[in-house]
C-alpha cells in the first residue's frame, strides 16, 4: 500500500472519533405567515396579508463600518401558501433617482442595486437557494454550496418591482415545486442581502461578520413559522425543436465553392418531481446545443490541456452534488447525447445523485489522465455517474462518487461471431470532511480507476500497456479563524490513473503545499482589507523525481469603491523533458467596479517563460509577457458592452528576438429590450489563427425552458492576404416549459 493511501486512509479511519460540532448560538429568528386571500405579484405590497407578515430585521452594514446602520432602511416580509413562499421587500433611497441599475441579462445584476434572499431549506448551515431582484425586476438565481455562488442554476419564479419617490419595492414568489426541501420542517435557514450600489454599501439580515470562520450559512437566521409545506409531485414537460442550415468551404482547392449541410432536431426533456427532496429527469434526443461560443482561450504554448465551463442546462442543475476535490465528473466530455436520465436531492441525511447519458463520441480526450490525448475523440458509448453523500452537520460530510465510461462504436466493423472493440473506464471515491476544532477542518479523498483499453498505449515506461489501474489520494488541514488561514496537504495522483468523465492537467505527479494569509482590516477611510499571502508547491513525479517547485508572496489590497488590487512574486523552478529551468513570475492586477458606466479589470504577468519544444533542444527559457485587460460598459440603462483584450507575448529574452505576439479581442454587446427581449452581437478574433468569428442572437425568454432563439454566425480567414468567409450557419430553436 502506498504511502499516500494509507496516510489518508488512516485520517478517514481515526479522524471521525476526534470531531466535534461547535455551539450553536442562538441565532436571529423570522417569522413567515401563512397568506389567508390571494395576492397580485405587482410590485406594490398593498395586500392585508403584507400587514400581518411582520418585519425582518434590522439590516446591519457588512465589510465597511461593519456592524452600523446602512445609510438606508430595508424592511423584509414573508408570506407562504400551499403553492408559494413570497418575499415583500421595501428598500428606502433618500436619492430615488440614484437608484443605480440596468435591464441586464438574467443573473447579471450583481454590480447593481439588488437584493438577494438566501433560503437553507435543509437547515444545515451550507447549502443555500439564492434568489434576487434589482429595481428593474431583472432576476438573479444560483445555488450557495459552501465556496463561491453558481448562478448557472435557474429555476422558474417571478417577480415584480415599483420604483417611487422614496426608492423601491420588490415582490418575489417562489414556487414550493422549485425547491428541494423535507416534508414536515417548519424552520429553514435565511439570510438576505442588500447592495446600494451608489454609497459603496453592502447590507445584511443577520448580521454577516467577516472575521468569522465557516460558511456564510453558519450566520444565517431561522425562518419559522413555515407549517404545513408540501413539495413534491410538481410536473414539467419540455419539448424543443431546433433546425440549422450550416455552410462551409475551403480554399485549398479551386473553385472554393460552399457545401451546406440542413440539420433538424425535435426533443423533449420531463421533469418530475419524486418527493419533496427529490427530483428525476428523463430526456430524449436532448436539446444540449449552446446557443452562445465559448470565450477564446490562449492555446498557444502551453503544457496543460485547457478545461472549458459547461453551459448546458442539463448538466448545470444539481452540478454542485458531484463536486468533489478532484474533478472527476467534467461534463463537457459527453459531446453529443442521444438520452440520458438523472436522479438529484436528498433522501434524509444523503444526499443522492446519478446521471445515465447514451453519448454518440466525439468528446477530446485531452486531461482524462493517463492516455490522454489532444488528437484524438472518444467513441459512441455510455456515461454513469453515482453520488452519495452523508451530511454529518457544520459543513461536515462523508461522500462516494462512481463514474463507470463503456464505449463500443457501432462504427467499426468485426469478423462474424466477434464483439467489436470497446473499451471501459471506471473510478470509485470516497471523500471526508471533518471539522476538529471550531476553527479547523480535515479533507481526505481517495479514487481508484481501472481501465480495459481496446488499443494498446504507451505510457512510456518499457512496454505498451492495455490495462490500466491506479490510485489518486489528497488530505488537506486547513485553519480558518476568518483573520488567520493555513492550508497544507499533499495530492498524489498515480501515473497510471485515468477517468474519462474527469478532467486532470496531469498524472504522475505528487504535490505537497502550504497557503498562509493574514487579514488585517483597519480602521482606514480608503483600505478595507490588507491581505499578505505566502504560498508554495513542491510537485514531483511518483519516484520522486522534481517536476515543479513554487514559491511565491503576495499582498492583496481591499479598498474603497470597489477597488481591489493584487501585487504576486513567484519563483519557479520547473523541469521540462529532464532539463531544470529556474525563472521568476511577477504579477500585477487591478478592478473596480464602482463606477456604474464602466467598470474593468486589468492583470500584467512578467516572467521568465519556457518554450515547450517537442525536444530539448527545441525548448529554451526565454521571456513572456502576458496582459489581460477586460470592461464591461453599460452606456445606458439598457445597452451592456463586455470588453476583452488579452495579448501574450514570447521573446527568446528580455529585449530579444520575438517568437511569436498573439491577441484575442472580444466585445459582447447586449440590448435588452425589455426584461424578456434581448439582442445580442459577439464578434471574437485570434490574431494567431487570423480567425474572426462572429455570432448574432435575438432571444426572447418567458422563463427558462421557454425560449425562442434566432441566430446567425459566421467565420472569416485570411486567404491570399484577403479576409474571406470560410464558414457561416444560421439556426432557429424554440422551446416551451409546460408545468403541472
């Protein structure tokens, strides 16, 4: 047994019986009332019902003069039927003409005034609904799952808001359906959020202490009073149909002629809902398409596969259940679905998930881990992936994940009375998280794969192999306290570990890091939050031999209005085909977002860079420069122009011969017409490639899944020292949300 194995496995085995919960302190209560006549979603809090509901609060600033009164007041009611939870919100505004927000796209309001209601159905202090609203009745919804929000979950809901004389009001009605919840809990956890854009303010109910460890949930209040819910049963049925008319030519030949090729799609996708906690989906010939490009990413020169987000909806609902440390479940693999069926919630303290997809192949193999290859697609076959998790309470879990990946391509022709070629690819993981002292937690993971190939490969050690088997592990102690933070662990992955629904920048490598930062928060008009960092990796190949080793100290700067700036050294010491290069990196990052017409961000990236040959002889330690600039306009209230710029460049030295100077441009423009319609350009160019692409959508969204888009595209190259198009599409797609 290896000795990463068996450290991890002993902290599995021993560490249960030294954890312990903190306290519970009493926490802030609301109280919700259940709504006794109907009620119109107007904006305009009018009804008897919103009297007897009473009042949440008081909000509390957050960040700056934490803990005082807001400039402004927000007064918060809850009502709830047998089909609805509502939300009456009043927020004041001295200044109701500075009211600062825009007829974004959905889920695009956060630098504008809103506010945002965290709703724990579970109550168990991690995981949170977020809904929200800015004054113009743009929506906002995403799931909190401990780390960062992802607002790539939407649900269907409404709201409404009125803007007066003395600021604005807003009324939310959540459908029970759209949530996971347990029969018979009458408390939930709830925590609101407030942003007034114009006076740099961020607001809360319950107050949210920054220099407390955990999640923002271990903070929130109780919502009670909610007798009597009912989940479960809800019912929807969501056909599509989608048709495309593509065309392509070359100009490799004479005549340069176009070739089209008409594709037409019908599909439909059911949603039903088990019980209150548990939701089944069943598709046939899903609708998976993207109906927007993925952002241009530098491809050039680089020693690690590139990973890409997944945008589909299918996939992006429940996403966070099979989060794990290692990404063992990256769905972009599964490329062209035929049908698929997944099961998400929980079931008392597990939380339970699985997705079944039939894949017709196509997905890269690049970063699957061993084998992985940048050439090659992977074959017709089927995906299945299993989550299981126990919630042990205060972010505390147990968790096993399984991906089983079969492939046999009915393409490929065998001799009668013998199987076709397949191959099969299958990773097992067992996962803790334990809290040990109030401030300090223990993660373990350990995953092992098994591989049949149905090629031999070589992976360069002696002889081609066709069987594959290894194990992954990591442990990581991290302290928290919210001022102090210390991390420091090990990664082992083996060199013949492979997971085809995964995604790994490399295998054979063992990590060993550290990250230390102290926050200081003084009592400045300008500087919110000072934050020196150190951190550092020696990563090694699984005999021991050096593949990279990082040292690097930062500082990061929290100022006033939105303002925040980070200066990075790092030096590097890393092993290309057998030869050591020593280099040092410097980086250099800035953003703001107060200014309501434009805001941006900019990072500069200074170092001694590697040129990674396909041999030593062709690699050299030269230096690259690497800028990043990006803004995001909003000229008027309905107009948003997202700007992006980044630029990389290669000298065989400082002020030497250049090796190559590449840019990506972007610029995505959106008008909304109103708060369904919306027009969208998003021209791209690789000055690499010399490509231009660009793309032009008109959307029209009732709520999601009931959608109308028309699209255009088009692809441009230099031929002959002339601009030319090389490829151009159009496509229609409609589809409608039936609920029951």
């Amino acid at each position: 047994m290896t000795r990463p194995l068996l450290a991890a496995l002993l902290s599995i085995a021993i560490v249960p019986f030294l954890a312990q919960s903190a306290l519970a302190s009493k926490r802030p209560r609301a109280i919700a009332v259940r709504a006794t006549g109907p009620l119109t979603l107007d904006g305009v809090l009018d009804e008897p019902d919103w009297e007897r509901a009473p009042p949440i609060g008081p909000f509390r600033l957050i960040l700056v003069r934490e803990g005082e009164a807001p400039s402004e007041s927000t007064d918060v009611h809850v009502l709830f039927s047998d089909t609805h939870i509502w939300f009456g919100i009043r927020c004041l505004n001295e200044h109701a003409g500075r009211v600062r927000a825009s007829l974004a796209p959905r889920d695009h309001i956060l630098d504008d005034d809103h506010v945002a209601v965290h709703l724990d159905t579970y109550l168990d202090r991690h995981r949170a609904y977020i809904f929200g609203v800015n004054p113009h009745g743009v929506q906002l919804d995403g799931i909190l799952d401990g780390g960062d929000p992802d607002f790539g979950w939407d649900a269907s809901w409404d709201a409404e808001t009125k803007v007066d004389d003395h600021g604005w009001t807003a009324e939310m009605a959540i459908p029970l359906r759209a949530l996971r919840f347990p029969e018979g809990a009458d408390a939930w956890g709830l925590w609101i959020r407030r942003q007034i854009t114009k006076n740099d303010e961020v607001c809360a109910w319950p107050l949210y202490r920054v220099a407390v460890a955990g999640d923002i949930m271990l903070q929130a209040g109780d919502l009670e009073g909610l007798t009597g819910l009912h989940g479960g049963g809800g019912f929807v049925a969501q056909p599509y149909a989608a048709s495309t008319r593509a065309a392509a030519r070359s100009f490799d030949a004479p005549g340069a002629a176009w070739t089209s090729d008409d594709h037409q799609d019908v599909g439909l996708d059911v949603r039903y809902g088990v019980t209150s906690t548990l939701t089944a989906n069943v598709t046939l010939n899903p609708d998976y398409s993207q109906v927007e490009a993925d952002a241009l990413q530098i491809d050039v020169n680089q020693r690690f596969p590139l990973d890409y987000p997944e945008k589909r909806p299918f996939f992006l609902e429940g996403a966070e259940t099979f989060s794990t440390h290692y990404q063992l479940v990256y769905t972009r693999r599964i490329a062209d679905p035929a049908y698929g069926g997944k099961v998400i919630g929980r079931v008392g303290r597990f939380r339970v998930g699985a997705i079944a997809v039939r894949d017709d192949g196509g997905g890269s193999l690049e970063g699957i881990g061993a084998g992985s290859s940048s050439a090659k697609l992977s074959g017709a076959g089927v995906f299945t992936i299993g989550r299981l998790a126990y919630d042990l309470g205060e972010n505390q879990k147990l968790g096993l994940l399984v991906t089983d990946h079969v492939t046999t391509d009915p393409r490929v022709a065998t001799p009668a009375g013998l199987a076709r070629p397949s191959s099969h690819n299958a990773v097992i993981s067992v996962e803790t998280r334990l809290r040990l002292a109030k401030s300090l937690f223990l993660h373990c993971q350990i995953a092992r794969s098994v591989s049949r190939l149905d090629t031999l490969l070589s992976l360069g050690r002696g002889r081609p192999v066709g069987h594959l088997a290894d194990l992954a592990s990591t442990w990581t102690f991290e302290w928290n306290d919210g001022t102090r933070r210390l991390r420091a662990g090990q990664d082992y992955i083996g060199s013949r570990f492979r997971a085809d629904a995964g995604f790994f920048e490399r295998v054979d490598a063992r990590d060993d890091g550290y990250e230390a930062t102290v926050t200081f928060r003084p009592e400045n008009r300008w500087i919110r939050s000072i934050a020196p960092t150190s951190s550092g990796d020696d990563i090694r190949d699984t005999r021991g031999a050096l593949l990279d080793r990082h040292v690097s100290g930062a500082v990061l700067w929290g100022l006033q209005g939105q303002t925040a700036l980070e200066t990075r050294i790092t030096h590097v010491r890393e092993v290309w085909l057998g030869t050591p290069y020593d280099r040092w990196r410097t980086i250099a990052a800035a953003s703001n977002s107060l200014w309501r017409p434009l805001a941006f961000g900019l990072d500069a990236t200074f170092e001694d860079g590697i040129f990674y040959g396909a041999t030593d002889s062709a690699s050299f330690l030269g230096w690259q420069e690497t800028w990043h600039a990006s803004a995001t306009a909003r000229p008027s209230p309905r107009l948003t122009s997202e700007l992006s710029a980044t630029r990389s460049r290669f000298l065989r030295a400082r002020g030497g011969a250049l090796v190559y100077d590449l840019w990506l441009l972007g610029a995505k423009t959106t008008y909304q017409f109103d708060r369904r319609l919306f027009v969208r350009v998003y021209p791209q160019y690789d000055t690499d490639t010399e490509h231009l692409d660009a793309d032009a959508l008109m959307g029209y969204v009732v709520h999601p899944g009931s959608v109308l888009y028309a699209g255009v595209n088009g692809g441009f190259d230099r031929v002959d020292d002339r601009r030319r198009a090389t490829r151009r599409s159009v496509f229609l797609k409609a589809s409608y949300a039936f609920q029951g």
